[in-house]
C-alpha cells in the first residue's frame, strides 16, 4: 500500500513467448509488461520490478520504503535485488518461506475481513 500521492505504473508479467502488443493497450505509457515461459517473476523480473518501483517511488534517506515479501528465493536469494534495494533506501523484510497464508499481513487483517460480506 502506498500513500495517496504517489503512484506507481504497472508492471506485469505474462505467460507468452512473445510479447503481444495488445497486453499493453490502454495501459500508462511508463507501464511495464514482461513475458516469462510460466508468468511466474524470476531473480532477473524482481530486480527489474525493483528498480521500476524505485524510479517513480523515489525513496529517500528521510522517507524509506518498507517492501515486506513472501521469502521466496527471488527475493531472499538475489544478491542484486538486496544491494540495490539497500543502496537505494528501501527494506526488504521476508516472512519465512511458505507461511504467507498465515503472516502475510494485509491477508490476516484487511483482506480478512472483506471475505465476510
């Protein structure tokens, strides 16, 4: 979640060989849509991600970005991701790997309670 001013173009990843133009029709003009074999993100697509968010985020000494993950290797493994993020005034926190549907936060809490309506 981020605060009302600011904002982040999308980035997304898709299951395809070749990227169709039509996945970014209508999409802002800084959005980012990537292909991988799977759709699933990779080392090299989160660091990617990464250094998108900090480009429009712009994180500072004074005001530092807390990214709180999932504890999958592309994450907690990624030497670049972490230097990057470090050099870069953001905290990566990584919840142990395969527990998110207990810690993960926002689905404990807000996300919760939505179920029930």
């Amino acid at each position: 979640m981020l605060s009302a001013t600011t904002l982040c173009p999308q980035w997304s990843s898709s299951k395809e060989k070749r990227m169709p133009p039509e996945l970014q029709d209508g999409a802002p003009s800084s959005s980012i849509v990537t292909c991988t074999d799977n759709s699933w993100i990779d080392s090299t697509r989160f660091s990617e991600w990464l250094r998108h968010f900090v480009q429009h985020t712009k994180p500072t000494v004074d005001r530092k970005l807390l990214f709180i993950l999932d504890g999958h290797k592309t994450h907690t493994k990624n030497l670049e991701a972490i230097t990057f993020a470090k050099e870069n005034n953001v905290i990566l926190l990584s919840l142990p790997p395969h527990t998110t549907h207990k810690t993960q936060p926002l689905d404990r809490t807000f996300f919760n309670t939505l179920q029930t309506f």
